[in-house]
C-alpha cells in the first residue's frame, strides 16, 4: 500500500447551526490546517498516489477565503468539514481539520 500525506492551512469563516446558546452561533474565521491522507494499492500512470499539487487545487478551489455557510450544504462542523474534503479528494481515506490549536476533527472512510 502507497501513502501520501498533504497538509495545508486555508482561511475560511463560518458560523453553526445549533440548538444551544454558543458564541459560534456568530459569524467568524479560522486559519484551518487540513491535513488529507491519501492511500493506494497500485501508483497511477504517473507513478504517484494522487497528484499532491491537485489535493492543493481541490482543497484551497473549494474553500479558501470562503464563508462556508454560504458554499456547503451542511452545517460547517470540522467533523463535516473533513467529510466533505474526504470525499472530493481521489484516494483520500482520512482528512483532519484542525479549526484552532487543541480543537481537531477527523474522518476517516472504514
């Protein structure tokens, strides 16, 4: 099994959705960290897992300098946020979202 690893920091602002009071019920930004895993059996044409450049391209198109309420179809957790990455990415199977220091969430395909 082949392995690559990307870790990227992107900004992006959003404000939750939830059913209790919380100051992040309010609109504000985040410098995230993404760190996307990538894995497969066999290494493409290129002799590579996935292009580390196209996880680059992926990752930042989709989010960076966004207001996230307004691009996804979710409730913009960390938790739904590495989901989200994690499926747009070819070969991914983990994605951590680091949202602050001390505060990371993970996906993980089983």
């Amino acid at each position: 099994m082949y392995y690559v690893t990307k870790r990227l920091e992107i900004s992006a602002a959003h404000r939750l959705e939830l059913d209790y009071e919380s100051k992040c019920r309010n609109l504000h930004g985040h410098n995230w960290i993404v760190t996307v895993h990538c894995r497969a059996r066999e290494l493409n044409h290129n002799g590579m897992v996935t292009d580390f450049s196209e996880i680059k391209r992926i990752v930042v198109d989709d989010l960076d300098h966004a207001c996230l309420n307004d691009k996804l179809p979710f409730n913009p957790t960390a938790e739904n946020i590495a989901r989200h990455i994690c499926e747009l990415v070819p070969n991914c199977w983990r994605v951590d979202v680091q949202e602050s220091e001390g505060n990371t969430a993970s996906y993980e395909i089983d």
